[in-house]
C-alpha cells in the first residue's frame, strides 16, 4: 500500500497510479471520478457541483466506511 505522502506526490505530479493496492478495490466509475476531480488542467477539471450532481455516498452499516457510488457518462 502505498502512504500518504506518496500519493501526494503522485497527484502533484499527474501522475496517481490507480493501479496498486488499495485501487484495485476500487470501482472503475470511482476512479474515473477521481481522475477527472485530480485534472490538473483546471478548464477540464469537474467541479465540485458537478460531482455532487452525479454521486451518491452511501454508508455502510456498522463499518464506518462509505460507498461513492458513481454516475457519470
């Protein structure tokens, strides 16, 4: 797993690897919404309002986590 200043890095870069753990866990659609959220280029950034726009958080019953359920094209 990579740590937290590692991914920091990565994202300072443009260059997150999506690919090593915890990512395969995660959803294609959550990860296209992380890449488009992380766009460097702030013209092709979504926004914050389109992300509320089209996600749903969900929280799962006594684990403490929370599923972004995705609904981009």
């Amino acid at each position: 797993m990579e740590s937290e200043s590692g991914i920091f890095k990565q994202i300072l870069q443009g260059k997150l690897d999506l690919e090593s753990e915890p990512w395969p866990n995660v959803s294609d659609s959550a990860k296209d919404l992380i890449k488009n959220m992380l766009e460097r280029d702030p013209r092709k950034r979504i926004s914050a309002h389109d992300v509320t726009l089209g996600s749903l958080m969900i929280e799962l019953p006594q684990t403490g986590l929370w599923i972004l359920q995705c609904c981009h094209a």
